[in-house]
C-alpha cells in the first residue's frame, strides 16, 4: 500500500470567475479591489426579492467560445476554458506524456443540472485526450476543496498528473433554491459584516497538481505545495451548520495534521464565509477552537465578497486567490466589510486591497450542505514529509439492500442463483435501525442508512464516545434521489421559482443522502460523496481505503454504494451496499470469521483495466495465481483473460447485478460485499473485484485473508 | 419574591432559579433503552446529545410527570416535574419489574440544578461557561466536564438546567450573578415561570395535569404515539375510540379567573378553568379551561362565575398570548448591550 | 358573535384541516391529521420543525390560502400554531372583504 509521503506542487492553474477569465485577470481585479457582483440578467430575478449574483458576463464568454444555449454547456465551458489555461501554464497541452497517467477531478454541487454529475468529468477529459480515471466529488461547496485532495491522494500511485478544480453555473435553480432557503442578501455579499446574507456565484477553476519530484525534473516551476487537506461531517442539519463549530474545527485539524505542521504555523486562513450569520459565526469559533488564543492573530478572508458563492467552484477559485497572492506574501482582503458583526473573525482584512503578510502555510475552508466540511493547508513551497507507513485496511462489517432483501446469507445464494429475478422486497427502516427519524428521508438515503446500519451490526461495532468523530463515511452514487428531485422541480413547476420547496432543494446535491446517514449514524469523520458512472461504489470503497490507510485521526470509514430506482427515467437500478473498513487490527472480529483486509487496489482510466489490475497486484504483493474469483464485470473481458494468462472462464466471474437490477453505483459495492464475504467464510484466500469502466474509471481490488 | 419583576427578567433579559422541582434521574446498564422506551409514551428518535420533551403516564393514561428524556451515549437522563412529590419512583416501582429494568439513579442526592430563562439567556451562559453553548439548538445538551447544559425552557424563552454536582452549584450561581450585571440579571422563581408557561401554553402538571384530563383533551397528542405499547397505551386507545369531550382552551379576561372558577356559554355550562393567573405583560386575567367541544375555539364571548348571578365575561383566545423577545434575538447576530437595535414587535399578542 | 357559532366553527375547522395536509404532505410530519392538536406549537416545541421547514410551511399556505405572509410580517413569529395560521387567513379574507 503506498503512502502519503509524496510532496504535492501546482504547477498549472485556471480559473474562469465573474472577476475575470483567466488568472491574470482575476489577480487584477483582487489588486484593484473589484468585485463581480452584479444584476442577474441571464433570466429573471422578478419572482425573487433578490437580483445580485456573481455572473460571468456574457460577452465576455461570447468572445471566447461558440454559442452557447443552456447551463450545461455552459458549465463544460467553463471547466473547458479554465482546465485549458491550466494546461497550458503548466507546459502540458499538446504534451506527448503518457495520458493514460493524467487523472482528472471534478468538483460540482449541480452539475449540468441533467442529473449526470459524472458526465462534465467524462467530457471534458474526453475533449482534453486524458485517459486516467476522471472523478466527480459532490459535497455542494465543499466539492472543490476536497476534489484537490483527492487529487493529492491519487498522486501516490494512481496517476502522475492530475487536474482537479471545479464548475458551476449561477443558474435559475440553484438562485431559486438559495433564495427559498433565506440566505441571499438584499445587497453585495459581505463576510463578517452587514448585511448578513450570500450572494450566489459562478465559474470554474482548476489546478494542475503534480509530485515535486516530477516537476523539478521537467522543470515546471511550481506556484505553491497543496501540503495536506482534511474533511468532516457535521451530522447536524442539512442547510445548517453545527453551531458549536466542531465540525469544521475537525476539518481543519485533520488538514493541519496532514500536512505535518502545527496549528501555530498556519499564518492565513481564507474562510468559507458565505456572509450568512449562522456560517460565519460557526466558522468563527471553529478556528477559535484550533487556534486558541492565537486565533485573534490570524487574519481571516473571505473571498465571497469578490468572486460570490461558486457553489462547487468555491474551493478551488478561492485557493486560487490565495495561490495568486502568495508568491508576493500578500493576502485576498474580504470586501464590503461595513462594520463588525459579532462572533465574527477578529481581523477579518477589512479593505479592498490585498494586504502584505508574511506566511508559508494557509488554510483554505468550505463547507457545503449537508455538513461537508473541507480544509486544504497550501504552502509557499514544499517539504520534506516525514515518512508514514500506510496502514493496511482491513474489512470489518458488511451491510446490503437489494434484491435478495436486507440478509447477507441470501446475498451470497442470489448471486449464485442464474435464475435471480427479484426486486428488492420492501422493508422497515425502524427494524433496521431503531430510534431513527424517518421523517423525510427519500428513499435513495433509506437504503443508504439501511445498509450503513447493517454493515455496523455486521461489524460488531457502535459508534460512540470519542470514535464518533473518528468514523467516516464515503458514498459512491450517480443520481440524485428521483423522490426529492421530482418534487423540487414539481414545486418549481407549480408555484413558481419564487415558491420552491427549500426542503426539497436541500435534497438536490448528490451528496444529501451522505449527510442524513451521517447524522443518523453520528459519524462525525471525513464525508466525500463522488461519482463515476458505473462503478461509483467500489470508487467510494477505494477512497475510504486511502483515508484509512493515510489518515491517524481516522479509526473507521463507512464506504457505500447507492442507487434509487426512477422508473420514470427507466431507471430501475437501486440497492445500496456498504462496507465498514479500519486499520487492520483496531477492532476485535465477532469469532467464527476468518480477517479480511483489502490487500491491493488500483484506480485508472475508463478504458484501462490492465493499469488498475497491475496498481492492485502490485500494491496486494501477490501474483494473479493466488485469485481464486473474481466478482463484477469488465467492459473488456479480454483484458482480464490477457492479465491471467489463461482463458478467465477458468476463474468463476461472480456479479450482483442482477440484485440490483443494473449496474450503476451500489452493484460494484455488492461485488465487492460478495467477495468479502467468500474471504471471510475461508471459501477463497483471495478475491478480485473489478468494476466501473467507461465513461470515467476502472476499478479493481483484492481482496485476501489477514494475519497480523 | 415579587412576581412581576421576575417575570420582566424572565420577558426581557435573563433571570435565574434553583430549579428545586426537577426530578432527575439516571438510567443506565443494557437495560437502559429498553426500560426507558417503555416508560416514555413517545417514539424515541434520540441521538447523543438529544431530548425529547414528553410525559409518564398512569394506567388510566392520565399524566404524572412531564417529563424530558436525554440521550448521553447509552445511557438516559430523565429531567422531570411530577404531579405530586414522590409520583414518579411510585409509578417506576410499580410499573418496571426489578429483574428486566435498568440502574436507576437518583441524580438529586449528587447533583442540583440551576435554570436560567430569558431572551438573552443564552448570551450570560456563554460569557460563563464558554461560547460552544451560544448555538446550542433546542432539545439538546452539551457537557462541559461535570456540568450538564440542557436546552428546554416553558417560559417561551430561551431557556437553560444546568446540572452540576452538588459541590460545584454554589460557584456556578456566583459566577452566573457575577457576569450577571450586564445583562440585568434577576431573580425567579417557580411562581413567575408558571405564569409565563400560562401564557405560553405550556404544560403544567401541578395545574391542569391534575385536572384528570388525558393528553387528548390537553392538546399534548405532540408528546406521544398511538402507535406504541406503553404504560396507559390502552387507556388512551379507548379514549380516543370514544371520542374526547373536552378540549384545554384559552382564556382572557378583564377580571379576576379562579382556578375552578365553571365557564358558562349563555347560560349552559360550558366547562370549567383549571389554571389561572394574571398577565403583567397583558394587563389582565389569562386562564386555561376544558370546554366543551362546541366552545372549545378562540374568538368567542363566554363568561365565568363563581357564584350565581356575578357572571364575568371572558374571550377565548389563540395562545401563545405573548410576543415573545426570543423569537426576535438571533445568537449569531445579536447582544443585549446592543439591543435596542432590534425590532421587537410589541410584547401583547 | 356576528355569525353563527356552528358555521364560524365549521369554518376554522375546514382551514384547519387544510392546514394539517399541508403539515403531512408537504412537510412529511409523520401524524395522522387528528393527532395534530390546534394549538400545538409548529415551531421548536410541539412539531419542533425548523427554520427550512417554516420557509415551506409559509410558502404552501400562500399558495394554498392565497394570502401573501412572507413580506412584512415573520413568518416564523406570526405561524406559531395551526390556529395562528387559521386566524391570519380569517383575517386577510376579512380584510379582502372589507376593502
């Protein structure tokens, strides 16, 4: 298992924002103090009490790219038009490099607003020839933040350059869903200040990220080091913060801790600071709690004052600030900054220039709905990491809903079954896990719940005193619930974008479904939600097997596949397997159960199943030989017969999709629950799972026994 | 202790109590949930850190404690006013078998409880014990080493117990009075929080929880479930099967109410009051009567006597019939040092 | 009394029953309709619904009643119970009456 010790540099970086396309241009309105808030014209604000956003300005699109007729092409244009400034500061368009090493990471909280988060990612590394694995992360306006640590993650062995930024678009949906939930402010967005409130924004951004090692040999000078990030979930509430900041203070410790500093070294914080009295104070005492006394020294910005809201661009464009004015030992000041509010940062840099400051280490904070919480620590330069030993995962429970009904003994004969026809039996949430609010739950999070609690049980594990924020929880998905979409767009429909549901619209990001089972299950530990197509549930599992290896603060990660069935949409895909993982050896095992750990895993491009067997037999240190099965299917069969060395009909080839009906996100996870299950049973000394392909990534693990 | 200062600490900035009446008490070991959801008349949705706001009741599903269920890891902390001292360990013991029933300790022979209600109330907490407890949302608690912060309240303010160890409560309140000044800190006691639960519709055992009325007829149908197996679960079914009589209304008046003083349509019986109390803020009498199902709705004219031929009239009313300060405070955005910045609308419904 | 009691009764119950619907469809309060008392509190105790939830709970009403709540007047410290919501919509049509 490979380690976080690689030092991580920006050697490229692009941003397309309402204060100017292209880097230049944003660091010139940052030193002219202009902000890009202004009077939505793209459709009408006459339903709303509201009419500032942050828009890109038309005609500054127009000159650049085709004509353009809806939201989706323009969030593609956006992304396409930062990703190729990126490129091309890096030294790498056109480049003759190994493309099938190059990884992309997607943030977004809407989308093209087609329900297809993965398909942006999926295009645009079409348009841009990448072939490495092309993930979308969805935490609503965390997504960015925790896109450029992924990227960070997948440096260590899944790729050699990845580009990982974000894209959104100030569209009428998302103003419509702002505005119905109180947050928008009559006037231009003031963080720390009055009027409290958010103004909703737009753009894209993305980074170049690549080893410090590889950018000093092709002598790409670097702009900054990305030294470590962290993530957290507040459990709390799904459009409001935890008030006492804890959340977000693990957050930013978990990024602190990752970096290998302590928190005395973090000499600029650029805060989430949508304006909102409830965020900006909650952010507050969160950097009160890492900071101490100390944090009254600390200048703390908001770039929302400037840039607006980007809802998933956030992260990245306002890193990007920060990246900007670092190398001149300035910081982004917070604009329209009439007055103290209370319970707000001490020194807010209050201006409208950037201000000189001495510091080598910032942090950069989102958070998004549903308690995502996202903190990246970025460095003048990189350093030398102390060397930590990965730690090996091991598989600890196992929980499912599908077909074969909530009983893992019925999973293991379905699978087996080729006469398994069944959808999946209706259950009680409350026999699954008691003393759980069922109100509003859509479906897509009962089985999420559903599945998490089983797979605790399973694990014999509860999650109390002090392991509750130590435990995670990682969702693979690639649709939003049909329930609560329907009924947003339904209230759209019928009262007007003036009266939509704000119950519904907080259900509308991907990643809402994580956030209730995080409350349900008081698991206060890193969240990510991602997506890439088919597959997305054994991407989730691999996340969580990164965090678990890298991250000390972490005991526990939950990793979940997801689907909910639309028959409107002749989607009738739906199931959820979770998988409950830790440091191999942290939790005793019920007895009866042979140890599984997950031995080896690969992540790769869509079209590059070989690369992801070889990163997983390479990282497992066994020879394909020692599989005995393997489970999930393969777009290309031929490969695996190439890699075995033998016809694979030889090897059984085992897949859950008929439990699920389809192969979206909780399939692969299913697969891999089956093959668990044989390891652990003592059937099969080792397992292989494979699963997504195109249009986004391949995966593939192993699985084995364990002796300690 | 004079009410009506009391009550204007309480309305407008913060006042302070021992709450002698709570009883508190802990359940713990496996048996704790078991035990504690067979007790409480309520679907237990409850997390670390949560309360729910409930009732015990008996056999005949009539009310003897209202009662505040919190969840601290596994274990269940009850903080309860009972209808007659002594009623809740009575209804414990004869209602929970020994053998199947969790540790249960009496939390008053080691700790004492301090409660604090006010509009501002959450701004002198969090000047004492840290800023963590300014965002506290409603129904739940925070520990703080050995002090236990719940967030309940019946006054219709923000409101406070804070449970300390017998030893610590001394200093508590000192520290409490000393960050005080600022905020105009008074006294209360259980008299003025009565009468602001009168005029806030809150339950109040010791009145018409003794009026051998169910929680159907007192409107208190949010505190529990119809579809649950508790104690006096089936005497409930049945009332409900049949039909409830009378339902717990609102009441003001210009002249004196007493407490069961009859409440006459005309001249046909209409029902009969079962708390009274006169209104500082309003300036006259606010009563709660069961009425009959017919009178039972506000905006009408009736009257109440306590002897023949002195009818007093009285008007039905929606409650809450206070304007409370609370709604209009914000902790992320407000202090009381600054608060004649907020617009309060005025206090009097 | 300018009307009679039986209709002004009939009347507050009809709203009030549109009310609960719109408290179990809308807002997913998982009650039956007569288990939701008339002056139990919507917000923090009773029903204990949050600040999102009042935002729909007042968007429905004007789309339901017609009545126009959120400019003006806080919703939140106007709808503070189902016969809060019933006397404000008896009195906007009271005031659309008379003018």
């Amino acid at each position: 298992m490979s380690s976080r010790n690689a030092e991580v540099v920006v050697t490229g970086a692009g941003a397309v924002s309402a204060i100017g396309i292209g880097c230049g241009p944003l660091l010139s309105s940052l030193d002219e103090g202009r902000d890009g808030i202004r009077p939505i014209t793209r459709f009408s604000t006459h339903p709303f009490s509201v009419n500032l956003g942050a828009t890109v300005p038309d005609d500054w699109l127009r000159g650049l790219s085709p004509q353009y007729s809806s939201d989706s092409d323009l969030c593609f244009d956006f992304a396409r038009i930062a990703l190729t400034e990126a490129l091309w500061q890096a030294g790498l368009e056109g480049d003759g490099r190994d493309q099938f090493k190059t990884a992309l990471v997607v943030g977004t909280s809407l989308g093209d607003l087609k329900n297809q988060h993965h398909r942006l990612a999926s295009r645009l590394a079409g348009h841009f020839g990448f072939k490495g694995p092309a993930i979308t992360i969805s935490t609503a306006c965390s997504s960015s933040n925790n896109a450029i640590g992924l990227a960070r993650d997948l440096l260590d062995g899944f790729a050699d350059v990845v580009v990982a930024g974000g894209a959104d678009v100030l569209s009428l949906e998302a103003f419509a869903g702002f505005h119905a939930l109180g947050v928008l402010s009559p006037a231009k967005c003031a963080p720390f200040s009055r009027p409290a409130g958010t103004t909703l924004g737009e753009g894209a951004g993305f980074l170049v990220l690549e080893r410090a090692a590889d950018a000093a040999c092709r002598g790409a000078p670097p702009l900054a080091a990305v030294s470590g990030y962290g993530l957290s979930a507040d459990a709390f509430h799904e459009t409001s913060p935890d008030p006492s900041g804890g959340g977000v203070a693990r957050a930013i410790q978990m990024a602190i801790l990752d970096a290998g500093l302590a928190p005395g070294e973090i000499g600029y914080v650029n805060a989430h600071g949508s304006g909102t009295a409830n965020n900006d104070a909650v952010e507050w005492l969160a950097l009160q709690r890492v900071f101490g006394a100390g944090a009254g020294g600390i200048p703390v910005s908001s770039s929302k004052g400037h840039l607006g809201h980007c809802q998933g661009a956030a992260g990245v464009l306002e890193a990007l600030c920060v990246l900007l004015l670092m190398p001149r030992q300035s910081v982004p000041p917070t604009l329209h900054h009439r007055g103290v509010r209370p319970r707000c940062p001490e020194d807010p840099v209050a201006s409208d220039r950037p201000r000189p400051h001495p510091y080598r280490h910032a942090a950069c904070l989102n958070s998004g709905f549903g308690g995502a919480n996202a903190a990246l620590i970025l460095s003048t330069s990189s350093s030398p990491r102390p060397v930590r030993a990965a730690r090996p995962v091991e598989i600890m429970g196992l929980g499912a809903v599908a077909g074969h009904g909530l009983n893992l003994s019925e999973l293991g004969k379905a699978i087996e079954d080729p006469e398994f026809d069944q959808p999946m039996p209706a259950y009680e949430i409350d026999r699954v896990i008691p003393n759980v609010d069922p109100r509003g739950l859509d479906p897509a999070t009962r089985h999420l719940i559903a599945a998490a609690a089983l797979a605790l049980g399973d694990a014999g594990i509860a999650v109390r005193g002090p392991l509750k924020e130590r435990a995670g929880l990682v969702i693979g998905t690639t649709r939003l619930s049909s329930q609560s979409a329907g009924e947003f767009y339904r209230s759209i429909a019928e009262r007007g974008p003036g009266s939509c549901s704000p119950l519904a619209f907080a259900r509308i990001t991907l990643n809402a479904p994580a956030g209730s089972c995080s409350k349900a299950l008081m698991l206060k530990g890193p969240t990510s939600t991602l997506t890439s197509g088919p597959g997305s549930g054994l991407g989730a599992v691999l996340y969580a097997a990164t965090m678990i290896a890298n991250w000390e603060s972490v005991d526990l990660v939950l990793a979940a596949g997801v689907d909910e069935a639309d028959s409107s949409a002749g989607g009738l895909t739906e199931g959820a397997g979770c998988i409950a993982l830790a440091p191999a050896g942290k939790f005793p095992v019920p007895p009866g159960r042979e140890r599984a750990v997950l031995a080896g895993f690969g992540i790769a491009g869509p079209e590059d199943l070989s690369a992801a067997l070889g990163q997983a037999f390479a990282m497992a240190g066994i020879l394909p030989d020692s599989v005995d099965l393997i489970f999930g299917s393969a777009d290309d069969k031929s490969v695996l017969e190439h890699f075995f060395g033998r016809p694979s009909q030889k090897l059984p080839r085992l897949s859950c999709r008929k439990l699920c009906r389809g192969d979206e996100a909780a399939t692969s996870a299913l697969d891999f629950i089956a093959a668990a299950l044989v390891i652990r049973s003592g059937e099969s000394r080792a397992a292989l799972v494979v699963g997504g392909g195109r249009p986004c990534a391949t995966y593939a693990a192993i699985l084995t026994g364990w002796r300690s | 202790m004079a009410l009506e200062p009391a009550i204007e600490a309480i309305r407008s900035s913060v006042a302070l109590r021992p709450a002698g009446e709570l009883v508190c008490l802990e359940f713990s070991g496996p048996l704790a949930f078991e035990t504690v959801d067979r007790l409480c008349p309520i679907e237990l949705y409850l997390r670390h850190g949560q309360m729910q706001h409930t009732l015990l009741l008996d056999d005949d599903a009539l009310p003897v404690a209202d009662l505040y269920v919190a969840c601290h890891e596994e274990d269940f902390i009850f903080l309860a006013e009972e209808r007659e001292p002594g009623a809740i360990m009575s209804h414990l013991r004869s209602h929970l078998p020994a053998a199947r029933r969790a540790e249960v300790k009496d939390l008053r022979a080691t700790h004492g409880v301090i409660a604090l209600d006010g509009p501002f109330a959450w701004e002198l907490l969090g000047a004492v014990v840290g800023p963590e407890i300014i965002g506290l949302p409603y129904l739940t608690f925070a520990r703080l080493d050995s002090l236990f912060c719940f967030r309940g309240g019946k006054t219709g303010e923000f409101g406070y117990y804070l449970m300390a160890p017998l030893t610590e409560t001394g200093e508590l309140e000192a520290r409490l009075v000393e960050a005080g000044g600022p905020f105009d800190l008074g006294r209360s006691d259980l008299a003025a929080v009565e009468q602001c639960s009168l005029e806030n519709f809150f339950f109040n055992i010791r009145r018409e929880g003794r009026s051998k009325a169910t929680p159907l007829e007192l409107q208190l149908q949010w505190r529990i479930s119809h579809h649950k197996d508790f104690v006096g679960s089936q005497a409930l079914k049945k009332r409900r099967e049949r039909g409830i009589e009378h339902r717990l209304t609102c009441l003001t008046s210009r002249e004196e109410v007493g407490a069961d003083d009859p409440v006459f349509a005309g001249p046909d019986l209409a029902g009969c009051v079962v708390n009274a109390g006169f209104s500082f803020a309003r300036g006259e009498w606010v009563a709660l009567a069961l009425l009959d199902l017919h009178h039972a709705y506000p905006g009408l004219d009736l009257s109440c006597g306590g002897e023949p031929g002195l009818p007093r009239p009285v008007r039905t009313v929606t409650p809450p019939v206070i304007n409370n300060r609370s709604l209009h405070v914000s902790p992320q955005a407000h202090a009381y040092a600054t608060r004649s910045e907020i617009r309060f609308p005025p206090l009097v419904v | 009394m300018e009307i009679p009691l039986e209709s002004y009764t009939q009347r507050r119950e009809e709203l009030l029953s549109r009310v609960r619907k719109i408290l179990i469809d809308r807002l997913h309060v998982r009650r039956a309709p007569d288990e939701i008392d008339p002056d139990t509190s919507l917000f923090l105790s009773g029903l204990g619904l949050d600040s999102v939830d009042m935002v729909e709970l007042v968007i429905a009403c004007e789309a339901e009643f017609g009545v126009r709540i959120r400019s003006g007047t806080a919703g939140r410290a106007r709808l503070r119970t189902l016969n809060n919501v019933v006397d404000f919509v008896i009195s906007e049509e009271e005031k659309s009456r008379g003018a």
